[in-house]
C-alpha cells in the first residue's frame, strides 16, 4: 500500500502484552517467557500449541488475511485514510488521532460486526496503554481502549497497530458469544470463547502462554499482516506478540505455527514452539 522511504526498520513498543498490563515479565525469568504445559492443559481448547485446538490452527491463517486484505481494500478507497497511511511516520498522535477513529469505524464495517465503545483518553483505564475491556455476555461489545499520554512516547506505528490489534478482539468476541455467529463459525467461535474465558479465568500465565491463547495469536497476526502491507513490510513489528504472529521483511511468518503442527516430529508443537522461540527470548533479553 505504501512505498518505502527508509530501510526496514525494528519497531519494539514498550507494552508487549497491551491487554494484560498486570502480567509480570522478566527477561530471566524463563518459565515466564516460555509456553507452560500446565497451564495450558487447564483449557486446551484456548491455546493455538494444544492439540484440541489444532483445527483453528489450520484454518485461521487464511482467513486472518483474507479478513485483512478485505479490510485493506476498504482503506485504500477512502481518499482521507489511504493519503494519511501513505504519509503515517511523518504524523503527530494529535494528527493520528481522528484518523484512527476513521479507520475504526473502517474496520467494524469491514467485520459486519456491532461496534465496541471506542475510548480515546488519558484516564478511563488508569496505567493502561491500550486495553480490550469485555464480558463473556452475547450483549457486550466490547470497549477498546488507546491512552494518548502512554502512546506519545511510542514509535509512529504504534497506536495504529493497537488499535487494528484490539478492535479485532471486539470481531472475535461477537464471534464467540452471538448465537447466530457460533452457529456460521463453529471452530472460531469455540476457540474464541476459549481463550476469553481463560483470559478471564487462569492465573499465572506467562508471555507465551498468554500470546498462545487463541483471540492474542490471531489478533497479532492480523495486526502484524496489516502493518506489514501498509508499509511494504518495512516495519518490524518486534514488540508485538510471539514470533508465530510475526512477519520479517518478505512478508513471511517469523514461525509458522500451522506447518510445524504438520510436520512429522517427535516433540509436541507446544515443544517445537520452546525450542524455536529462544531466539525472541534472547532478542529480547539483548533489548533490555
């Protein structure tokens, strides 16, 4: 969508988990950095490295990007918005902001989904940066949330990237809870609800093991996918989600969960996952 003015370029934010500001991380803390069987035998259901949910694993790569293109689409017919994109590193967050609430209500459109309560302030979720407020109820919608005073000091990306990243768990959460949505999409909707309920339910969850839970793998990979091809995957989105929902700089996934899980192997994917995900863990460490 845009034509590269600089070289490819390493964006970490400074929140890797947006949606769960109270999980402690630790660079040396591996048994938080790392997936955890025991905690994710709790709900296998919820966690894309669980054999339970290895079906929405194969499925929800294709439509992830289908969803994404569609909503590119949409972005590039709106004059205001795809002007603004091509020009996004050179705009303040004041400047982003009335942009971002264009593409917001771009984005619900492009879900067919009732729209979340979308709140732009510095006060309404007191130390977050961004939020995704929900209840397991097929009457909410979801809030998404940006605080202006946190995301000023991020990279130009990165309220962009936030909100793509957490309007999409408002698609997810109708998904799981509408009646006549579970019904259409039954394999999405049950991982889906899943992987809130856990959020809601299971203490202790580390960085994989919560960027593993279905509706964070899928929302980064949308998100990712979406920054990707607006800047002509000039953008590394490094600080957002594990490397299974990352893309490097030829728009190819950093790990591609869905092969691994059909590769004949002796260890587990959740085991093939530990082994490959050492080198985020020392690209992370190497951060600090």
């Amino acid at each position: 969508m845009i034509s590269p003015k600089k070289g490819f370029t390493k964006i970490a934010f400074a929140l890797a988990l947006p949606v769960c500001a109270s999980l402690s991380l630790t660079a040396n803390a591996n048994d938080k950095f790392y997936a955890n069987p025991s905690i994710q035998q709790q709900a296998p259901q919820a966690f894309v490295l669980q054999q339970p949910n290895q079906q929405f694993l194969a499925l929800t790569q294709t439509k992830t990007i289908a969803d994404a293109d569609k909503l590119l689409a949409l972005m590039a017919q709106d004059k205001v918005v795809s002007t603004a994109l091509q020009n996004w590193d050179t705009l303040s967050l004041e400047q982003q902001i009335p942009l971002l609430r264009q593409i917001f209500e771009l984005e619900v459109a492009s879900f067919g989904i009732k729209p979340p309560k979308l709140v732009i302030d510095n006060h309404s979720y007191p130390g977050k940066m961004v939020y995704f407020d929900f209840k397991l109820t097929d009457r909410d919608n979801g809030t998404v949330y940006l605080n202006p005073d946190k995301l000023a000091s991020q990279p130009q990306y990165a309220a962009l990237a936030f909100l793509l990243h957490e309007t999409r768990h408002a698609y997810q959460l109708q998904l799981a809870m509408r009646p006549n949505q579970t019904q259409a999409n039954p394999v999405f909707s049950r991982s889906y609800k899943a992987s809130f309920t856990a959020q809601k339910q299971i203490k202790g969850m580390g960085f994989s093991d919560f960027l593993t839970l279905s509706n964070e793998y899928e929302a980064f990979l949308f998100g990712n996918y979406m920054i990707g091809r607006i800047t002509n995957w000039q953008v590394d989105m490094i600080g957002m989600g594990t490397y299974a929902s990352q893309f490097d700089s030829q728009g190819k996934l950093k790990m591609d969960l869905a092969k691994l899980a059909t590769t004949e192997s002796d260890l587990s994917l959740l085991e093939q996952y530990n082994q490959l995900a050492k080198a985020q863990f020392d690209a992370r460490r190497a951060s600090k």
